[in-house]
C-alpha cells in the first residue's frame, strides 16, 4: 500500500510539472544580460524526424565536437 502511494503520488508530481512547463510563458528578455531570448522553434511533425534532425543538429555538432586536429 505505501509502495503504491509513493509511485502514484510520483506520477502526480511528473504531471504538474509537466502541465507547469507547458503553460507557463517563455521568457523574451533577460533582465541579467540585458538583451533579447532566443525563442524555441514551434514544434511540427516534420521537424522530429529522424532525418531532419540529422540534419539541424550536423552543424552544432561539428562545431562541438571538434578534433584537436581540426583545430
């Protein structure tokens, strides 16, 4: 019974965050740095494909993960 408890009051916890996160509004200035957020790109079927995820994340990646011999 107390195992149940404990899971089942886990689940609410994830859920209130969860609508938390969706309803709280993004921020668009910041007020330590003193400019402009970059806001997140709208969510679309086509942009959560595998492939074109390859393909948005191939430069960031590059750019992280960089060789020590490609400087």
């Amino acid at each position: 019974m107390r195992n149940k408890l404990i899971i089942s009051f886990f689940c609410v916890l994830l859920a209130v965050c969860a609508l938390a996160w969706l309803f709280i509004p993004d921020k668009y200035y910041s007020e330590r740095e003193k400019r402009t957020l970059a806001q997140k790109p709208a969510f679309t079927a086509a942009a959560s494909s595998p492939v074109s995820l390859a393909i948005s994340w191939k430069p960031t990646l590059s750019i992280r993960f960089r060789s020590a011999t490609n400087g």
